[in-house]
C-alpha cells in the first residue's frame, strides 16, 4: 500500500474529528463550487445574450439536470456508503465488486432515462412550466442535456465512488477538468457558433464527458485505493440489495427537490415569466452557499461508513458533532455576505432592473434556509453511510412532501410572493429540529445497546 493510501486510511479511521471533517469537506466544496460553475456559467454566458426569455428557459430545465443527479446519486450514495463500509471491515473484494456494479448500473440507468427523456421532451417542457415565450428554449437545452444522460450522470457516480474510499483530492480533479472544458466550449458555441442556449447544453454534456474521462484515468493508474474489474462485471443480490436500500432514499430526496422546484416556478409563471428568470438567477447563486453544506455532509459520509464498519461508534459521534458545528457556523458567514451583497451578485448575470430587483429579495429571502439545512444534511447523509435508510427517508418525506410543497401552496395563497419565497426558510427551521432529534434518539438507543468507551 503506497503512503497516500495509508494517510487516507488514517484520515478515516484516527485523525483529529474537526480536522478530518475540515480535510474532507473542504476539497468537497471546491470540487461543488466546480460543479456549479456549470449552471452558473450557462447563466451568465445566456445573460449576455440580452434575450431573458433564454435565461428564464435555463432555469425551467434545471429539473431535468436534478432528476439526472437523483438517479446517480441512488448510485453513487449507495454504493460509496457500501465501499466505504467494506473498506471498514477491511474486506477489499467486496469493495472492488461493488464499485464495478455502480459503474455498470450507472451506465444502464443513464440509458434509460436518455430514452424515455427524448421520447416525452414536448411533454416534460409543458410540465416544466415553460410557455410560449420560453417553451422552444427549455425544450432545446433539456433535449440535449438528456441526449447526454450517462456521461453527465457517470460524472456524478465516479465522483461519489472515489469520495467513498477518502480519495476526495482525486473526485475534485475530474470536476475541475470538466468544467474549465465547460468555461472554454461555452462562449465558443453560444456565439462563435451560433449555438445560443443549445450551445450552452452541449458545452455542459462535453464537459461532463471530460470529467468522466478523468476519473477513469485515476482508476487505470492505480492511485485510487479500489479498482473495477472485469471479474466482478456480475453484481451479487447482496451488493444490489445494499446499493438500492440505501441510495433509493438519497435518490428520492433529489427526486422531491427537483418536484418542489417545478411547483415553485409553476407557481412563480403566474408572476411573469421575468420573475422565473430573477428566480432562477437568485437560486443558482444561492447553490454555492447550498454546496457549502452538501460538502461537509458529502466529507462526513465515507467517515461515517468506515468507522460504522469498524464498529468505532464514540469516533462516530465526535465526528458528527464537528461536522454540525463547523457546517453551522460557516453557513452563518455565508448568509450574511449574501445579505450583504446581493443586487450585486444577481447583477453580474443580468442588467434588467426588474430582474437584479426581484432576484435580491428572493435571495435575501432564501438564504435564510443556511443555517438550518446544514444539519438537516449532515443527517440524513449520516443515516445513509450507516446504512440505514429508514431514518433518511423519513426524513426526505417529512421535508419535501408534508412540509416544503404544502407550505409552498399554502403560503402563495395567504401572502402571495412573499410567502412563496419564504416557504422554504420555515421548512428548513422545523427540519432541523426535527432531524436532530431524530439523530440525537438513535445515538442514544444504538449507545444502550454497547458502545466503545470514550
């Protein structure tokens, strides 16, 4: 085993709790940032056609880019939780068999939803929310986003298998190579070419294609812990069943999101088509603040898994204190640069009046969900690396079905645009207690049942 084996070993099983949450998330949001410089990169390449119509028709077909990570991530988080659990209880082949099982279902459900994407397109748009002004726009960039389904989707799964075996630094560096691809090509085909938004979509599949690419160089070399083999090409019933219990909750909470979404912007239409584009601008510079989060509940899940697999719960738990307070409080900051700044941050995009107005106060409005989703992720991706999907997926449903999408119908009724973007902040509050409760209960029951001593 090589010496940067050994140190990823040591980050997961022995190193300082803050540090190796820091260690962990850190890459992991530069690496997210990366990836939201996809969206934001066709934002703003679009926003400097003058046309808002194609601005607003980005954000329409952002669910159909959520959908596609869903189905990844059913992959990807279920099968990096298993590598990482097996790498725990020091069982290789195991790991190996389940990497190369996530690749091959990766692969086929990419194809699936490629197929079924291209064949109901006219359909998926009208249900989108887009309408006369912005139905041929959305309908282009969510066709071609489609056609691309398995590079874009294995971009996804790729990264989350090396994040599941600590290679972190490794995930990152196929990121960034997909999207400087994304920087260059986007200009290039949007008007060198002519392309407008379709150039943006192509831009954004090539680019995925690059990262794959990458990743998959890392596997040839050898510098990842864990190798696909043509020898575990058959998935076992075990590795399956592991697979879909634990990523099919992960699966449903992207699924969930991406409803709301659509619920969101239907409800939004009503405004005016500019209020969907100001929308869609304020909640794409709201995802760096998001990648925040979902870095250091990414970074926390393979510690979480190993060290379940190793039986070392009193680890476990100091590993999830750091990771809640360290989340919390860089979320805080977070929200009051965007409290600070945001006709600013909408006007880079944009230099419609209406459009920068309506995106700040949304934004203003929004990033008040920082810092309590933070722990709600932290979480549930916790439960996840545990193996144990049953508290995840209560935790998915109770946010996005009972709560999120009642109080959305509920609030644009009684205050209108107010109370639409203010719908989520209140979701995110509940959730939060509602999670750590949950988190703190099961620490307390798995504690009785025989814990390592501190």
């Amino acid at each position: 085993m090589s010496r940067d084996q050994d140190k990823r070993l040591y980050t997961l099983s022995e190193e300082e709790p803050f540090k190796t949450v820091v260690k962990m998330g850190v890459p992991l949001i530069a690496g997210m940032f990366i990836m939201v410089l996809y969206n934001l990169v066709d934002t703003y390449f679009i926003g400097l056609t003058g046309d808002d119509y194609q601005l607003a028709a980005v954000n329409l077909a952002y669910p159909v880019m959520m959908v596609m990570v869903a189905v990844s991530n059913m992959i990807g988080t279920g099968a990096s939780s298993f590598i990482a659990r097996c790498l725990g209880a020091k069982d290789i082949p195991k790991a190996e068999h389940t990497l190369t099982a996530g690749m091959l279902l990766t692969v086929v459900n990419g194809a699936v939803v490629s197929a079924a994407g291209l064949i109901f397109l006219d359909e998926i748009t009208a249900g989108l929310g887009a309408r006369d002004n912005t139905f041929l726009y959305t309908a282009q960039y969510a066709g071609i986003i489609l056609a691309g389904s398995i590079p874009t989707m294995a971009s996804y799964t790729f990264g989350a298998f090396l994040r599941g075996e600590g290679s972190v630094r490794l995930s990152m560096v196929g990121m960034a190579a997909g999207t400087v691809v994304n920087i260059i090509l986007d200009p290039v085909l949007i008007f060198v070419f002519d392309m407008q938004i379709r150039g943006a979509a192509a831009a954004t599949v090539i680019g995925n294609i690059t990262g794959v690419v990458v990743s998959a160089v890392f596997y040839m070399s050898g510098k990842s812990l864990i190798r696909p083999s043509w020898r575990f090409i058959r998935p076992t019933g075990e590795i399956v069943s592991e697979i879909y219990r634990v990523g099919i909750p992960a699966s449903l909470e992207t699924l969930l999101t991406s409803a709301a979404y659509v619920v969101n912007n239907n409800l939004a239409v009503a405004y005016g088509e500019l209020t969907v584009a100001a929308m869609g601008v304020a909640q794409k510079v709201l995802s760096l603040g998001n990648y925040v989060y979902q870095g250091f509940a990414s970074g926390v899940q393979p510690l979480m898994g190993y060290n379940y697999g190793s039986r070392d719960y009193c680890r476990m738990k100091k590993i999830l204190k750091a990771g809640v307070v360290t989340v919390t409080g860089t979320e805080l900051v977070l929200m009051a640069v965007y409290g600070i700044t945001a006709p600013l941050l909408i006007g880079i995009f944009t230099d419609d009046g209406e459009v920068i107005a309506t995106g700040a106060r949304v934004l203003r409005a929004m990033m008040l969900t920082l810092p309590f989703v933070g722990s709600v992720s932290m979480t549930r991706m916790s439960f996840q690396a545990m193996g144990k999907p049953g508290y995840a997926f209560g935790i998915t449903i109770v946010r996005q079905l009972i709560l999120y999408i009642p109080l959305l119908l509920l609030f644009d009724r009684l205050w209108g645009f107010t109370g639409l973007i203010h719908a989520q902040p209140v979701t995110e509050l509940i959730m939060m207690a509602v999670s750590i409760l949950l988190l703190l209960s099961f620490i307390n029951r798995i504690s009785k049942e025989g814990l390592k001593d501190e």
